[in-house]
C-alpha cells in the first residue's frame, strides 16, 4: 500500500534534512550516528496501552510490553553472526540496531513463521548517504520505491530482508549456542508462535 503523505512524513522526521519528490539537499555536515540517537530516546512506550518489542542485543533477549508491563520474555535469542550495528551493509551478516515497523509475515518461512521489519529505515538511509554506502541518487530512488511500495527497498546496498523468525527444521542445540543468523532475530519455534499471535502489522520493534 503507498505512503500516504502524512505517514512518509512521520517517517522522515527527525533528518537532518527531508526529501523532496524533485530534490534532496546534499550533505553538508560530518556522519552522525542518526540512529543511535533515535534508538536512545525509541526503548519507552508510546502510551499507556502501546504493545512494543524490545530486542536487546547486550542481554540477548526479546521482550514484549503492553505499555510499561512486560507481558513476555524470551531468552537467549541469535542474532546475526556479525554482530549488531547501526551501520549494516548488504552481506555482513550483522543485525541492525534500530526502531522499525513490523510490515509483513509469512507464514509458509522455513522458519516456521518470518515476521519482517521495515529495515532499511529512512535514519538507515540518511547515515548510508553520509558515509558514502549511498550516492545521491542511490538515495534518492530509495525514498521514491518507498513512496511507491510503502516499505523500503530490500535490494540496495543496505541489504534487506530483516526480521523475527523461527528456526524451522534447523538444529535446537546450535540455536542455543551460538548466534547464527545472516542478521535476522531467531528464536525458537514455540516463541515465534507466541510473538506472532500478539504482535501485528505496524508494531514497533526497537533492537538495542
């Protein structure tokens, strides 16, 4: 479904500079470390009724609230084998640090279930285009598939194809050993039953 222009907008806030249809202002300032800052201020509900996803990487474990209640907790979970950053590039098996959107399931993953994340974000994006992972146009056909598609491209530089999954038929005993995944969140196939029974399209996950 397209971004409408009130919701691309709210996705945009907080950039130091907000894209056009037509032009986007070069950057002009050093990197910063855009993310990080979102996700310093993203690890609080948004109400009083919000149900969240909270991923920490430190504890290795995934958490879900219903405002400032913790109703569930699961832990250890695997993250990718590259460890977790705000800055991810496509195939370096990192798990990227960040506040998203839940935007689709699939429900026949090899997995068991896949619950995928709007990674890349435009905070994502915007950090890309400052350290040079994006080019300007590189950035800017990302804001116009988003426009166009309503989730972000999954094919650029970034890499894509993030999310919560299950592990299917795979080993038990790997999964409880090691992080494993090319920078997904795995946990194992009776937890990725109960998340998706509570969790929906637009639920925000924030991975620390």
């Amino acid at each position: 479904m397209p971004v409408n222009r009130r919701r691309f907008l709210a996705l945009a806030m907080g950039f130091p500079a907000v894209a056009s249809a037509n032009v986007i202002a070069p950057v002009t300032q050093a990197p910063s470390d855009l993310v990080g800052t979102l996700i310093s201020r993203a690890a609080a509900p948004r109400h009083s009724s919000e149900l969240w996803v909270l991923i920490d990487d430190q504890t290795s474990s995934l958490s879900i609230f219903r405002g400032s209640d913790r109703i569930e907790h699961f832990s250890p979970i695997s993250r990718g084998t590259g460890g977790a950053r705000t800055h991810r590039v496509r195939g370096d098996s990192t798990t990227p640090l960040g506040e998203f959107r839940i935007y689709r399931f699939n429900n026949q993953s090899k997995w068991r279930i896949f619950i995928g994340i709007d990674y890349p974000t435009p905070a994502h994006a915007r950090m890309a285009l400052e350290t040079g992972v994006y080019t300007q146009a590189d950035y800017e056909a990302y804001f116009d598939e988003y426009r166009r598609h309503g989730y972000p491209p999954q094919n650029t530089a970034l890499g894509g194809a993030i999310g919560i999954h299950g592990i299917g038929t795979s080993d038990p005993q790997i999964h409880g050993r090691y992080h494993w995944t090319q920078g997904c969140i795995a946990v194992n196939n009776q937890q990725i039953d109960r998340i998706a029974s509570l969790v929906d399209v637009g639920t925000r996950v924030v991975i620390r």
